[in-house]
C-alpha cells in the first residue's frame, strides 16, 4: 500500500472547523465573481437570435465573433495569471472585473463585424487570468482533499449564470426601443454593471492568504499553512516543475489538448443552444427558459460528481466518463433529427451535463502536479491552449452549419471532441500519491 494515501475514519476538529470558516468566508465572494464573469462571456449567445439579423451576421460570423474573445485570452492568459501570483488575487481580479465589466458593456454598440471581432478580442484580453487566477487562488487556501468540492462550487456558479442568465436576458430583449435601442443592446449594457459593482467588493474582502485572515485563529492559520506546506512539499519530492518546462512537458502539452475538446463542446453549446432550441420550433419568448434546463441539470450533477470524485481521490474517469456521455448524446441528437424536438432536447441535456461536470475535476490534475510559480504559469498555458476551444469549436461549427444548413454533420464533428479528450486525459493517467485522501465525508 502506497503509505503517501493516508485514510482515517474520523476528520479532526481544527481541520473541519477551518475549512469550514474558509469555504463560507471565500466561495460565495468567488462564486458571485465567477457568476458575473461567465454571464458577460456567455450572454452574447442570447443576444444572438435577435443580434445577428438586425447586424447581417451569418452563422460563420457570429460563431467567429463570439469564439474571437479566446484569442485574445489566449494571449493574455499567462502574463496575467503570472502578475496576479506577484501582486495578490484580491489587486489583480478587481482590476480583471473592472476591465471586462466596461468592455462587455461596449459589446452593445457594435455596427459591423469587425466591430464585433474586436470588442470580443479585447474582452478576451480583459478577462484572461481570471479562470486559472480562481484555481491557483484555491490551492493557495484548500488542501487538494478539498479543492475539486470548491472549485466544483467555483464552476457551479458559471452554470447559474446559464440558468438565470437566459431567462433575464429573455426579459431583457424587450426593452427593445427605449432610448433607440434595440432590446440586445440592453442586454449586454444591463449584465455589466454587476461585474463592475463587483470589482469594488473583490477589493474590499478577498484575502490574498492565509496568514492574512483576521477571521481564522492562530491554530487554524498554523494548521492551514502547515498542511498546505506539507503537500506542495509531497509533490516537489516527487517531481518539481520549473517555470521553462511548463511549456514544453507533455503532460501538460497533452492536458491542454484535452481541455480544447471539452471547451469546444463548452462554448458551442453556450454561444449556440439558443438557436438549436429556436430549430426545435420554440416561441421567442420561451427560449430562455428552455435553454436554462440543461445547465439547471448541470448544477445538480456537478455538485454530486465533485463530492464523488474527492470522496474515492479518482480524477481520470470522472472526466473521461463524462466525456463519453457528452459525445454519446451528441450523436442521438444526430440520430433522432428535429422530428423528436422531446427526445432531442433530453440529449442535449445529457451532453451538457456530460461536458459541464468535468471541468471542477480536471483541473484538479495539473493542480496536483505543480508547485511554486509553476502553478501559476502551468494552470494558465492549459487554460490558453484548451480555451483556444472556445474559438475552434463554435467557428466551425458555425461555418459547417451555413454550409450545410443543418445542425447534424456540426454536431457530427463536435461529438469527436470529448471523444478525443477522453483519450487523452486516460493516457496522461493519475498518480494518486500526489494526492493526499482526506477522511471521507
């Protein structure tokens, strides 16, 4: 028996009690953070139904626009996130939240494709570091036992803001004509103010580190620092990084061609669920709240899949499995055709949850292989590579389905993806001793 696997039947006081304070001081403010980051990248896909005639945008161009905010994260991502390990999460994701929250609210006065290219490359730069900024933020204060239930309550937010988002951006739509605008107009104006307001109080509350918490006890800070310590130096005994091979390890090289499989899946599904439920003959008024049902079955399943894979300390088949049912779905709903808009609709919330409970649990795999200032460059070159998904898959998708007119050979070639991930998160494999079990609970 691998004696670096400890499991005890029992969870000691001073540890419950301080992850406890931590979890309830910390997640909601990064929960509300990633609500608001998630609804200014993703509302363009409600925006689309109306945004897109009253533009001339085609199905290429929109997919392109909406996929051109990756380019500019993937730009952006590693200098950010490298800034942010200097400076403190608290300076650097305000300043974040600030940027993004002006620059998306400008997305509402676009007149041209190249307008659109552009608002949504400099949003991109704006926002990149935020997503692997929260993750390293999260191994900074959660021993790994711990981190996929947070970062599983991190993403369960993005998957919120999926859920109310298109409903009040339904709403939101109808505002069209006051003050001469049109009702998409409003809807990216109004979903930036939060990220705004937010930026305020991320500078006011979030604490950079544990040493700094006035709320924690001196036991509690001394018996958090030391268990964090104890595991980074777990994993450098094992393997240490440096920063140059970040880049060229494969590995990570391998991790990052997994996450474009899962984020190809993400954001079509995002940018385009709306038309595909307009296709299955939806009012106008009800599309918002039948887009939010795949990501309200989301929630759930994402709770329940980061609990289990923390409980049993497996990570590999939690994604690879996922990704299976993602492209299995995928394919029914090529299958069954827009005859069965029931039975398609239950595919595609099978393949969204599929694709969306994976993420918490992936990043628990690099997470769990790198230390120091590593983690930081490491976490944000697999999240500028995979993001470059979210360009790739909703451009092609966009581009096949002007050129065939159908959802189906799109869907086709976007099943491959999370097929192509799966492989490849069970070749990368786990090595469970760079994880320390905790008791379960």
């Amino acid at each position: 028996m691998d004696t670096n696997v400890t499991t005890v039947r029992g969870i000691e006081p001073i540890e419950r009690e301080t992850i406890r304070r931590a979890s309830r001081r910390l997640m909601p403010l990064i929960m509300l953070s990633m609500f608001c980051a998630f609804l200014d990248r993703s509302n363009v896909g409600m925006a689309a139904p109306t945004m897109a005639p009253d533009l001339g945008f085609s199905n290429a161009v929109f997919g392109s626009g909406a996929g051109m905010f990756f380019i500019g994260y993937f730009l952006a991502e590693v200098p950010s996130n490298l800034l942010l390990n200097k400076v403190g999460a608290r300076r650097w994701i305000a300043r974040i939240m600030m940027t993004w929250g002006i620059i998306s609210g400008l997305t509402a006065f676009v007149w041209s494709d190249w307008s659109f290219y552009s608002v949504r490359f400099f949003l991109g730069l704006a926002e990149a570091g935020f997503g692997p900024g929260v993750t390293l933020y999260l191994i900074w204060w959660f021993p790994s036992a711990y981190r996929t239930r947070m970062q599983s309550l991190y993403q369960c937010s993005a998957t919120m803001s999926l859920i109310i988002g298109p409903p009040i951006g339904g709403l939101l739509l109808h505002l069209d004509g006051i003050l001469g605008l049109a009702g998409w107009q409003w809807l990216f104006i109004t979903e930036a103010v939060p990220a705004v307001l937010m930026c305020f109080v991320v500078w006011q509350l979030l604490i950079d580190k544990p040493a700094d918490a006035t709320w924690l006890t001196p036991d509690q800070k001394a018996w958090l620092i030391e268990r964090l310590a104890s595991e980074r130096a777990q994993r450098e005994a094992i393997r240490k990084f440096s920063l140059a091979e970040v880049f060229y390890n494969p590995k990570l090289w391998l991790l990052s061609l997994a996450y474009v499989g899962i984020n190809s899946v993400s954001y079509v599904m995002t940018f385009f669920l709306p038309l595909m439920v307009q296709g299955l003959g939806v009012s106008t008024n009800m599309i918002g709240v039948v887009t939010a049902l795949p990501f309200a079955f989301s929630f759930v399943a994402m709770l329940c899949w980061g609990w289990h894979s923390d409980r049993t300390g497996e990570r590999v088949w939690h994604v690879a499995g996922p990704c299976l049912l993602c492209a299995a779905s995928l394919a029914i709903c090529i299958i069954i055709g827009g005859g069965h808009p029931v039975v398609t609709m239950i595919a595609l919330i099978l393949a969204t949850v599929g694709q969306q409970i994976v993420v918490p649990i992936f990043w628990a795999v690099p997470g769990a292989l790198l230390t120091g200032t590593a983690v930081a460059a490491g976490l944000a070159w697999i999240n500028s590579i995979g993001n470059l998904g979210g360009f790739f898959g909703p451009s092609v998708f966009g581009l096949v389905k002007d050129m065939t007119g159908s959802n189906d050979i799109a869907l086709l070639c976007l099943a491959l993806a999370p097929v192509i991930s799966a492989i490849l998160m069970v070749v990368v494999g786990h090595d469970r001793r760079l994880e320390r079990i905790s008791p379960r609970s």
